[in-house]
C-alpha cells in the first residue's frame, strides 16, 4: 500500500529531484490518466515512470510490486510514497490546475471514502480502458473486495 495503517506516507531510500509518478504502463485506462496528468502539469513537477521499468524496482525497493499494481503512487521530494486517493490528493496540491480538486479530497474524515472509490475504480481499470498492451495482463485479486 502507499500508506501505512495510520494513514502516514511509506519512506523510501530514493529522493527524486521532482515528484515521480509510479503508474501502470501496460493499462490503457492508467496510460490515458496519465496522458492527462502530463497535460496539466504545465510547471514540470512531474516525472512519469511505468511500475513495469527494471530501473523502478530497483529506485523504489520499498515499493512492492503488488502494491504498485494496486494503485498509482507518488513519490515526493522527500522520499515520501503515497498511493492511491492519497497520490490524487498529492497531485491536488502539486498541480495548479487540480487545485479545485484539492478542497473536497482534503475535507477531514473523507480520505476512507475517497479510498474506497479509487480502489474500486483501480480494481476494473482494464475494463474501463479496454484490454492492456500485449492483451494477456490481468489483475491479481485477493480474497478481498
């Protein structure tokens, strides 16, 4: 997960000169989102890098490859990775244009609900976006939701 059960960020060894975007490369729905992320990040705050690069792994060795299947993550400047709602909210201060975005994911008490949707959303992403890449990738389900 991109957070750990306090809601606190994971720290990682690795600090990027800017925030970097860990997404999946092989999904056309996460493509397409980041498509759109690029566009709006007029400032240049973000690098985008594919959970699938080797080089990932080996930058975010606290990142499991699970979790980075399991949801978008943002590693900050600080070496602090936030994933899922968390990241959108992130990316809801980093980015001017999101900034409107930023007040309702910030209310209080909301981030479980904001969770919520994002997982769910992220758990059907290849049907959202049509099939991956090579057609052959599949989500890994747990015995949960």
């Amino acid at each position: 997960m991109g957070m750990d059960s306090a809601g606190e960020a994971i720290h990682t060894s690795a600090r990027p000169a800017r925030d970097t975007v860990l997404y999946d490369g092989e999904c056309r729905f996460c493509r397409g989102q980041v498509a759109m992320l690029r566009r709006l990040d007029w400032l240049g705050r973000l690098v985008f890098r594919s959970l699938h690069e080797p080089e990932v792994a080996q930058d975010f060795p606290e990142l499991s490859r699970e979790a980075l299947m399991r949801e978008m993550m943002v590693v900050d400047r600080q070496g602090r990775a936030w994933g899922g709602a968390a990241a959108v909210r992130h990316l809801s201060r980093a980015l001017p244009l999101l900034w409107p975005l930023a007040l309702p994911l910030h209310v209080p008490g909301t981030l479980p609900g904001w969770s919520w949707l994002y997982a769910a959303v992220a758990r059907n992403r290849y049907r959202l976006g049509g099939r991956c890449v090579d057609g052959t990738c599949q989500i890994e389900r747990s015995g949960k939701g």
